[in-house]
C-alpha cells in the first residue's frame, strides 16, 4: 500500500504539472487555404514503417494551397431552378462533425502491424490502417482539432457536435478514456504497460487537454472499430477464441497472414505482430516477424486498462464525463441494453431533430468476414422507421447521423465497407433508401468510415412532381489519416424557403513544431508511400454522376434542398418574409 501510495503521489505530481499543445493562432479553414503534398518525385525505397526515413527522402512535405470555394449544388431541386437572386433569411444552425479519429494505444499486444509489412504496397489501403506514424499521436491531434473547433466557435458559435463514431482503434478500455478525457480537458497520459519513454518521449508524455467548449454539447455516434477487435472481428464470437484475453495478456499477438490466407487462419500462430516500443523517439516497431524467428513468445508489460469493452460498457462510459450532455445522447437505459440509437432536438426553436442511428453489424451475427458493413437489425430499422415518421408528423426536418455512409460503395460481395446482403439484415440497401426518400422532411444523411469527403446526392424518385422526397449524403473524413480533417455545418433557410446546407472541410490549426504537425507530416508520408492519392480525391466506384472529384482531397459545398409544400407553410409560418 505504501508503494502505491508513493507511486500514485509521483503520478499526481507530474500530471498536475503536464503542459498543454496550444494550435497556431491562424485559424483558417479550407475555404481560405489547403493543405497540399509534395509533388516531387519520392524514393520507392522507404517503407511505411520506417519512420525515421520520412524526413530525409522528402516524405512527409507539404504546402499551402489556394482556398476551396463552395461547390453550389442544384441537384436535388427542380429543373431550370438556378437560385438567382435568393437570399439567406434566417440562419438555423451551426454545428461540427468529427469521426474515425481511431485513439490508438500504440503498446497493445494484440495489434495487426506487422501485417502490413506482408503487403508493403498495399492492395488495399489497409497499410495505413494497421501500421502508421500517426499512431504515435492520436491524442494530441485530436487536441489540436478540439483547440480548432473552439477558435471557430468564438468566431461564430456551434450548436451542438457530432462525433460519427470509430473514436477507438480497436475497442480498449485506456483508448476510450482519453478520448473522452481529451474532450473533458484532463490530462491525458498516453502510453500503457510499463509507461516506456513516459517522462523522455515526447508523445509518450502527459499533456493537458485543452477540453471542449463547455458552452458546446457533443454527441456521440457508435462505430464498427469501437465494439469489434480492430474493427473487424467480434471479441467473444470469433474462429480466435482467446481474443478477449490477448488485450490483458503480457505475450504479444501471433497470427496468419490474414489477408492472403484468409480470414478463417486467424487461429494461426506464425507472425508475431508486433508493438511500438515508445522508449524510441520514432516508435520502433519490437517484437514481430516469423515466429520462427523468436525462442519464446515475446513479451510485454501487462495492463488491465488495456481490456476490450462490450458495447454496454463503451456506451455506458459516456456517463462518466464532465462535459454535456452526460451521457453524449444515449439514453441510460437503452446503453445498459447495448441500444446505440437516439434522437435529440438541437434548438427547441427550430423545428429539426437529428437521428443518430448505430448501422454497425452485430457481434453475434457468426460472420467470419470484416465486420465494415451497414447493417440494421429488425428492431433497428422498426425504431428508425417510427423515428422518420414521428418527424414527419411533427413537422421537422430531419438529419440521420450513422457511421456507415449508404451507396457510396459496391455490393458487399465486393466491398467490406458496403451494404450488408446477409439475410440477417433487416432490410435491403434498395428498401432502405425507398423508406429515406418517402419521408421528405429528410434533409442529410451523415457518416464517416471510409475516411473520405465525399458528398452524394439521393434524387427524388419522383424529381418532377416531388423533388423534396431527395435528401443529401456527406461523410467526414477521419482526424487519424491524410487528410486529419473534420466539418462544420451551417443550415439556412432562403428567401424562397428552400434550405443551403454549407458544408466546410477544417484542417487542425496546428502549430508548427508542434505533436500534431509531426503526425500531419506521417499522415502525408503515408499517403504517399501507399498510394491513395486518386482514393481521397475521386473515389467513386459506382460511376455516380452525383458525386464529384474532391480537389486535394477535401470538398466544399453549398447543398440547396427543396422542401416539402407542408414544411413551406410551417416555415412561413416561423419565418415570414419581411
């Protein structure tokens, strides 16, 4: 007792005295300037991993571009209709997204890094994903964007936040806690085990959180990395029976390789795949290679904060928070039941509610494949349906808020990031867009998962007679990867009564020199070495000619919408013309 009486007074010591990560004082979003990669040609020589190397082969560096003006989107509304002459009326609302920001505890024993070692060119952009420099620094970007998001706010307040889920890399007890400590303003501690580098490494180091504007409630959606191992397989209905186990353990984690022998060798042992070893100053990356390799598993600094939460406890985590409102949008009794949907009225004096939907796959569904598809159960799409009515029937535009963005990808046969066509889901991709587009106060369907900016219109089925029934997709890209960027919203309602919805990509202000530039730099570094430049800038599988090529990666817009002829009257009502 009186070790850890000592321990924990040193421990309170060195946090009471923790320095914060101010941003640059230049606060401009993506309307003002971008954030453009170098186009020099780059050595082929440099692994991904290898992030010492970044700097001196020219890796990593970047630019001021020109600012990005608001695409003015027509697609949704009438023929003919230019909006000549309309004029905004009255401002409804302001808010911000955020998504995937992936808070990654970088010493686990139970990651997939050296997996992307086995495919160092990356079929997919899946090298990134299980092995990047900005692993190292998730919590100090995402301190960099709260401070970004405050300064905007003094400039013109928010109403309220999103965060479209994916706030965890793989599930962790440690990793949701300083996410949701960063947006508290604690201190946050970022390393685990033994606490290698603690006092020595700079992102090894305790730093204070800036935390959230009090003034700004923020709200939570649930994202598939957020309650399945790496986000993609269920912790406790998985062929890897000892996955829970493998977070709490001191032995690091061995597998196949999964992505050429498939997912069902996951109970093979012949990789070990490594940790960060964060007495570095550039992550070194121990422990992994053929197992063959090692006399003895290898091992590390056990940690039960390190624990995987089933979606009752991550839900239930929001209620231990200072900031509003407790609980982030769930509901206490739907968490304690793993229920990650709700609804909520940003401003009572505008009539919209924001629907958050958890479009996640279920851990119990005895899928062996990634679990990265859209999914809703019958009991969820029962409750979104009776949600879009209620709506309508009050007379409210609506927004749903998912982490799983709907037609932007191909089948799930071809994508591990589309619809789901397994009979256990409740609904079709065609049904589900047929029950959106009957409900015309629907104005916006917002997402995050694949890291993209892409904007997607849904046309009426009926554009002549009926136009309104269209409503907008938009995703947010993730503060983790290239382009490390969130969105503000504003909705208004014009002269016409029709509504522009103006969209804005944010990059964080970070100051240079700063925790949050050096993990830009990998962030860029790592896009090009993998080579997903043409994915953030022109993703567009399916050839829909309602989603538009992404200059440099992020895109703007001004999103006109058609409202119905009952919500016109409504809102003539509330807003008459002068």
């Amino acid at each position: 007792m009186l070790i850890l009486f000592l321990v924990g007074c040193g421990l309170f010591q060195q946090q009471s005295q923790a320095a914060g990560y101010p941003i640059d004082s230049d606060v401009q979003t993506t309307l003002q300037r971008t954030i453009v990669p170098a186009t020099k040609t780059l050595p082929a020589t440099v692994n991904l991993y290898e992030f010492s190397s970044y700097e001196a082969n020219g890796y990593g560096t970047w630019a001021f571009g020109s600012g990005l003006a608001y695409d003015k989107r027509l697609d949704l509304m009438p023929a003919g209709y230019t909006g000549t002459g309309v004029t905004t009326t009255e401002k409804l609302l302001n808010f911000f997204t955020i998504s995937d920001i992936h808070i990654t505890d970088k010493e686990s024993p139970n990651q997939l890094i050296y997996l992307q070692r086995l495919y160092p060119a990356s079929v997919l952009p899946i090298g990134a994903s299980l092995c990047s420099g900005v692993m190292l620094y998730s919590t100090q970007v995402l301190d960099a964007a709260v401070q970004t998001i405050n300064a905007l706010n003094k400039q013109k307040p928010f109403d309220f936040g999103l965060s479209l889920g994916d706030v965890c890399n793989t599930t962790q007890y440690n990793e949701l806690r300083w996410y949701i400590d960063v947006l508290d303003g604690k201190v946050i501690s970022p390393s685990s085990g033994a606490h290698a580098g603690a006092s020595t490494i700079d992102y090894q180091k305790s730093f204070q959180a800036a935390g959230l504007d009090k003034s700004i409630p923020w709200y939570q959606t649930l994202g598939n990395h957020d309650h399945f191992w790496m986000g993609s397989f269920p912790v406790d209905y998985s062929l890897r029976t000892d996955l829970r186990q493998s977070y709490i353990t001191d032995e690091v984690f061995a597998t196949s390789n999964l992505f050429k022998d498939g997912f069902a060798t996951i109970t093979s042992h012949d990789y070990y795949m490594g940790v960060f070893d964060g007495s570095t100053p550039y992550g070194d990356i121990i422990d992994a290679g053929p197992v063959g390799n090692f006399s003895s598993a290898p091992k590390v600094t056990a940690d039960p904060d390190r624990r995987s939460l089933t979606r009752i406890e991550w839900l239930n985590e929001f209620f231990n928070t200072s900031s509003n409102p407790v609980g982030h949008g769930f509901n206490s009794t739907d968490a304690s039941n793993g229920f990650a949907c709700y609804s909520f009225v940003p401003k009572s004096t505008i009539p919209l509610k924001v629907i958050v939907l958890d479009d996640t796959q279920k851990e119990d569904d005895n899928s062996t494949d990634i679990h990265g598809h859209g999914f809703l159960d019958a009991t969820r799409w029962t409750w979104l349906k009776q949600q879009l009515a209620d709506g309508d029937a009050a007379g409210q535009l609506m927004i749903i808020a998912a982490h799983v963005p709907i037609s932007v990808e191909v089948t799930a046969a071809n994508s591990e990031m589309g619809w789901w066509t397994d009979s256990q889901n409740a609904v079709t991709l065609q049904g589900l867009v047929d029950e959106l587009q009957s409900h015309p106060n629907l104005i916006m369907w917002l997402s995050g998962h694949r890291h993209l900016n892409t904007v997607k219109a849904f046309v009426s089925p009926d554009p002549v007679n009926a136009p309104e029934k269209g409503f907008w997709e938009v995703e947010t890209p993730s503060l983790r990867d290239f382009l490390q960027q969130f969105r503000t919203f504003e909705i208004d309602l014009n002269s016409d009564y029709t509504i522009s919805i103006f969209t804005t990509d944010v990059d964080p202000a970070v100051k240079a020199g700063s925790l949050a530039a050096v993990s830009r730099k990998y962030a860029i570094g790592a896009e090009q070495i993998v080579g997903t430049w043409n994915l953030i800038t022109a993703w567009n599988p399916t050839n829909d000619p309602t989603i538009k090529a992404m200059p440099t990666g992020s895109y703007n817009a001004e999103l006109m919408k058609q409202l119905s002829p009952a919500m016109i009257v409504k809102m003539q009502a509330l807003y008459p013309t002068p």
